[in-house]
C-alpha cells in the first residue's frame, strides 16, 4: 500500500518519530532551564539560544548548559 506518493507506512512511522523527538527535546531543554539556578543571565541566555536555535540550542544546552548550573 502506497501512502503519500512513494512513503510508505515505516517510512511514516520512522516520519512520526524523529518529528516528535525534535519537538520534545527543546520543551525537554527549556523546562529544565527555568528549573535551574543560574550565576547571572546564563539562564536568559540559554533560555534564547533553545527558543531561536531549537535543535542546535539543546543539544549545546545539554553538552555545555548543565555544567553551568549553581550546585546546591
């Protein structure tokens, strides 16, 4: 059975899921941000680069944000 031309139902299902994982990850990035604590603007900062950088910003938040967060 053809769906949509040439895609077929894995294609749509593998569609589907990468789609939702690259919606998730920045509300994942940015719930996390507003969680946290801070020194100074970092979390203005990060909070920008996840909302206008979506994919890239949380991936850089993930690798390099988390290590700036205050230790309580």
């Amino acid at each position: 059975m053809i769906l949509l031309g040439f895609i077929g139902p894995q294609e749509l299902i593998m569609i589907l899921i990468i789609s939702l994982f690259l919606f998730i990850l920045p509300i994942i990035a940015l719930v996390d941000i507003i969680r946290s604590e801070f020194t100074g603007n970092n979390k203005i900062v990060w909070v920008l680069i996840v909302i206008f950088f979506n994919i890239i910003g949380s991936i850089l938040y993930f690798l390099m944000g988390r290590n700036q967060k205050v230790k309580n």
